[in-house]
C-alpha cells in the first residue's frame, strides 16, 4: 500500500510532519470501519486533504499549500499493523 511521508506548517507556525496514507488509497472495507457520525462530506479549506495518519491512527488534514520540502513515497503491507515494507531515502 501506498504511503506518505510529508511536512507542512500549521496555522501556529509551527512544522508538522506526519506519515500518512491518502483517503482514496485507503482499502474500502477499512474506511467504512473508520466512519462515524452522519456521513456528510466536510467541507475542507483549499489546499487541505483528509488522512489516515499512520502514527495517531486517525484521520487529519494534511495542509497542502504549507508544504516544507517534497511529500515523499514509501509502501506499508497494511494500514492496521502499519509494518513498513521499503523505507524511502
């Protein structure tokens, strides 16, 4: 599976930096676990995308218009045991 590897900065000014995998990348079955509440999209700011962060196990918005440096790619076996199969450089 693919994952991520990225910072940004958050509205504190302060750098955040988290492994995270993207929504549409997440296996169905396991989404549909994950969701609580209604149901109904949230409305996010230009620029943010909803995560899976790997290290909290929960979903976050990543700030894409703070990005620091490039969003780097890595592979995980599964999003559950977070076991990583390739490291990135």
């Amino acid at each position: 599976m693919k994952a991520n590897l990225g910072t940004y900065m958050k509205k504190d000014g302060t750098l955040r930096t988290m492994r995270f995998v993207n929504i549409t990348d997440l296996p169905e079955d396991f989404l549909s676990s994950q969701f609580k509440g209604s149901g109904k999209p949230r409305q996010l700011a230009e620029g943010h995308r909803l995560v899976w962060d790997l290290d909290k196990k929960g979903f976050r918005i990543f700030n894409q218009k703070t990005i620091i440096g490039e969003v780097k790619e890595f592979n995980i076996k599964n999003v559950e045991d977070f076991e990583l199969v390739k490291d990135f450089e």
